[in-house]
C-alpha cells in the first residue's frame, strides 16, 4: 500500500493523454493541475494517517473584517508605487519570521531582494488575513486585493454549465483511473476547487495582465509553484514573455508528489503549467526530483548567512544536554507519545527537553501541545538557527529539512523509522534511525549519533555569485 504513490504510479496516471481533455472553457485551461495536489497528498494522508499542520480558518469579529478590508483597499497593489522592477516574487506570508523591532523578515526571498532592491518587487499573501508589518525589505506589495475581488467578482456568475458537466466528467474519470480508493468528501473538494477556480478565472486573468503592465516583469518567482494552485499565472506569464522559476523552500524528496511528475508533464503543454526553472540548495537536491524544467543550483542563503554568525558557546559548567524535538504538524499524537516517554527515560538534571512546532501549528500549539508543559518540556518559538545552535540532539518523527539543517550545525539527528519516512527516504545513511522511544533514549545516552556530512553538497554557500549568474543568463541582469 504504501507504494501506490510512488512515481512509477503518477507515471501509470500521469501518461494518460486523456488527463488533456479537461479543461475549463476560459482559455482552454486545464483542471488537473489545480486539484493534483489536492487528491495526491490525501492519498497520503489516508495511507500514514495525517493531520495537517495548518489551522481552520478563523472566523473574524466584525472589526476584525472591517480592519482587513480598508488594509486591503489601501494595500491595493496597482495603487501602491511599486514601480517597474524586472523580478516579480509572489511568497506566502507564512515565511516572515519578527526580527525584534525592527519589523518582518522573509526569510525565503529577502536575501535575494536585497541583492537588487532596486529591480525586486514582493508580493506577499496575508498570514490568517493580517498584515505582518512592518517588513524589513520595503518593496513590498500584498496580494489579497487580487484574490479577494476575482472571487467576490466571480461569486455574482453562475457556474458555467459547459465546465460543471466537464468538472463531472473529470472526477468520474479519476475515480475510475486514480490507483488509490478516497472518500466522497475528497473528491467534493476536489469540485469545490474546481468550480471555484471556474468562477473567478476571467477575473484573476485581467487583474494579473494588469499587474504585469505596470510592474512589467521580466521574471516571475511563484513560492510553491509546481504544487499547481497557481499553474494558471505560469501560463499567463509565459504568454507575456516572462521567465518563471521557483526557489526550493522545504525538502524535495523522489516521492513527494508535487516535485515528481509523470510523463504527460514531460510534454510542452503541460510545462506551460510550471515554473521554467527550479532554483535549488545544493546539488544533492537536484537528484531528488523529476520535473519538466531546468535545475538550476542556487544555494540557501537564509541558513548560510545566518549560521555565519551564531558560534556554538556551551559553558563548562553546564553539564545538562539539550534534546530538541521539532514537529512536522502531521501527527501530533504520536509526538505527545514520544516527548513524554522522552521525559521518562531521560534525567532531567542530564537532559532539558525543548518542543518546537511547526510555523504552520503555532496558533494550534496550546489545545494540541500543552500538556507537556506538566512534563518540564519548554517550548521554543523563536530563531530556528538559535534553537538549532543551543542543541546536542535533534528528535523528529517526520521527514523535515531542519533534520540537515540540522547535520549541518553538527547536531545528533534522530528520525523515527517508519513507513512515512521510508516511502520519502528510502534507505539512507544520514539520519540515526530510532524504533521506538526506548531505542531514542539509550542512543542519546551513548552519545553516538554523530554524522559527517559534505555540507556543500546540501547547501551550496555561493549563493550571490549562483543568483547573479542566474539572472545575468535567464534576463541579462548584472
């Protein structure tokens, strides 16, 4: 079972010159990748039994809706001076982190604007529709007027008729044709995404020919671009001449299904769905991915730059070890099991516990984690780079790139083995492999989980000279 999703499978799916007909009326768009990910990741979630880390969305108080719908008139990007700048980077807010008071820092792309603030514009989406300012990086604009009135715009539409019978037709033939049986309830997502996609697609089509005559872009970064929600903006894009590319964000691994692709996608059609480049951390990640467009070996420079000034400094006089046990937000019962049985087998006046949640988990921590408060764990929000530096071991039981962050800082990684992590590792060398509880605490007690890794090869550190070359090849800028 747990290798129905492995890329000979999305190839058994993926070369079906039939996944081509399906499309929306407008433009000629085609469904599938909108809902790819959708349907391949709760495939997963039903095969490893996962939650996801993200919260339900909030229900705002009347102010509150008030509050966001003047910031986001006022935040209406065609009227903010922007200016023209040849790089467009659309990032999630999710991935600005408090740098003190001095404001917000995107710790994925606001290396790379500073390089050139002069050419870069980002636009950012809202964290649970709340504004995180002030950003540290000024050129900054906000996407949420863009979504919020393609959708309202498209609500006053019915659902054209020619695309609900073909939205119909299309589930009909997934349901026949996906290797791996899912629920009523995925597959009406699956309709819900596409009907909305449906209504408010003419719209989001002039607001972004719009944006891409006043920024006149020459390229477009997409964060999350080959997961498909936004495969609509690569095609537009492409049409207008823009280079596209995404930059790597989290782990890449040779079955995570939004980086794996079958050979319907190896075809020029489809790669008008996806990003024309793929920039990565280093060269080890390129081997983990299939995708229809050229890798690119970029670097990372949020980790690079930050490591470089965060020295390890333990006192002599502090005898107690540090265990840091970070989530991955997917099964958060199993790490309540493993943090308390952690607690048990390890002394602590030998061992102080620390639990970090995933970003996306943050607001979920206290209903979902706040029990192992009676346990004398303490919980850690901040700096990764800071908690990652102050640690002697690292537990997870989720597949994560903090796990070679964490190599790399000389830390004692150990990951559960488990079907999850094997179906996204396979057999691997890297990572200390622990059975159970009881097999984690007598490793941590020997004190021999120590790895040497080739750092460069996970995490390229010319970052600056890698970028520049990039766009004085992809848009001829020095």
């Amino acid at each position: 079972m747990v290798k129905i999703l492995e890329v000979s499978a999305l190839n058994a799916l993926e070369k079906d010159e039939e996944l081509l007909k399906f499309r929306f009326s407008y433009d000629g768009i085609l469904m599938w990748p909108f809902i790819r990910w959708h349907v391949l990741q709760s495939a997963l979630d039903k095969m490893f039994s996962l939650s996801s880390p993200h919260p339900q969305a909030k229900n705002l108080s009347i102010a509150n809706i008030l509050k966001y719908g003047f910031m986001t008139i006022k935040n209406n990007p065609y009227k903010q001076d922007a200016g023209k700048r040849g790089i467009v980077i659309f990032s999630t807010g999710i991935v600005n982190i408090k740098v003190q008071n001095d404001g917000y820092f995107n710790r994925m792309y606001d290396h790379f604007a500073s390089l050139y603030p002069d050419n870069t514009t980002i636009i950012e989406d809202t964290v649970g529709r709340e504004y995180l300012t002030p950003r540290i990086f000024k050129n900054v604009i906000y996407h949420d007027y863009i979504l919020a009135m393609a959708s309202a715009k498209g609500r006053f539409l019915p659902l054209n008729r020619k695309d609900e019978s073909t939205i119909s037709n299309f589930l009909v033939f997934l349901r026949r044709t996906f290797p791996y049986d899912l629920s009523d309830q995925i597959w009406e997502g699956a309709r819900k995404i596409l009907s909305n996609a449906s209504w408010k697609m003419v719209f989001l089509h002039q607001y972004y020919i719009k944006l891409f005559r006043k920024l006149e872009p020459k390229l477009l970064v997409v964060e999350d671009g080959c997961y498909g929600s936004r495969s609509y903006l690569f095609k537009w894009a492409k049409e207008w001449g823009i280079k596209t590319c995404e930059m790597q964000e989290r782990k890449k691994k040779k079955n995570h299904p939004a980086y794996n692709f079958g050979d319907c996608f190896l075809g020029r059609e489809f790669r008008n769905y996806l990003p024309e480049y793929f920039l990565s951390y280093g060269d080890y990640w390129n081997q983990q991915v299939s995708l229809p467009c050229d890798i690119v070996t970029i670097g990372n420079p949020y980790l690079t730059e930050s490591v470089k000034s965060k020295v390890r400094d333990t006192p002599q006089a502090d005898l107690c070890k540090t265990v840091l046990i970070i989530s991955g937000g997917t099964v958060p019962e199993l790490i309540l099991t493993i943090v308390k049985k952690l607690r048990s087998g390890l002394d602590p006046r030998s061992f102080r516990i620390i639990f970090r949640p995933h970003p996306a988990e943050v607001s979920l921590c206290e209903a979902r984690y706040g029990i192992l408060k009676e346990y004398d764990v303490s919980f850690d929000y901040g700096d990764l780079y800071d908690s990652l530096i102050r640690s002697d071991f690292l537990i997870s039981a989720e597949f994560s790139t903090v796990l070679f962050e964490a190599l790399t800082l000389g830390i004692d990684v150990y990951l559960l083995r488990s079907d999850l992590n094997e179906y996204y590792l396979g057999e691997t060398g890297l990572f200390n492999f622990f059975f159970d509880t009881d097999h984690a605490v007598d490793q941590i007690k020997s004190g021999s989980g120590k790895k040497i890794i080739d750092k460069n090869n996970f995490w390229d550190p010319n970052w600056k000279d890698n970028y520049r070359n990039f766009l004085i090849k992809t848009i001829g800028l020095s």
